[in-house]
C-alpha cells in the first residue's frame, strides 16, 4: 500500500477551520482524509493555472488550496475559504 501524504494546514487556514461549524468542519475532515491518501486524481481536485503547481479541492461550497512536496509527502494547505471569496484578485497573495 502506497505510503499517505501528511496534512499541513498554513496558520490562516487553521483560524479559518477553526470557526466553522461541526458540521462544515467535519466535512473538511473527509476532504483531508482524501488529501492524505491521493491529492493529485480525485474528481473534486484540479490544478490551478500559474507558475508553480497549486490544487484545489472541492469540499461542498469551500475550497481547500494546497500545494504537494512529493519527496517529502506532504500536502501544505494554504488557504480554505468560501468558492466566492477564494478566486477574488486582492486574495492574490494567498493562493
């Protein structure tokens, strides 16, 4: 069995995570669980456009942005936030 990937959450995402309800969070959970056994073919995980290599994971109306260090199996969750706010220009510097 291949070995899974290690969550990282970045300090923004875990305030974010934080303060969503039970209910929410849990299904971030779920969207965890599958980062951590296959971040790259999913049918809720795409490759965002840009210079370096950046996801996106679907997880109901939140977004889950991270980017992977295959050596090192990690998945490093940048940003989780709404699909309304996630994309907006001045979040640039997030994503």
């Amino acid at each position: 069995m291949p070995e899974q990937f290690k969550i990282i959450l970045s300090r923004q995402a875990i305030k974010y995570y934080r303060r969503l309800p039970i209910n929410v969070a849990r299904r971030l959970d779920r969207a965890f669980l599958s980062l951590e056994k296959n971040p790259i073919f999913d049918s809720d995980i795409k490759q965002l456009k840009g210079k370096d290599k950046r996801y996106r994971s679907r997880a109901g109306d939140l977004r889950i942005i991270y980017q992977l260090n295959k050596k090192k199996k990690l998945v490093m969750v940048s940003t989780i936030l709404p699909r309304g706010q996630v994309y907006k220009k001045r979040r640039a510097n997030i994503l």
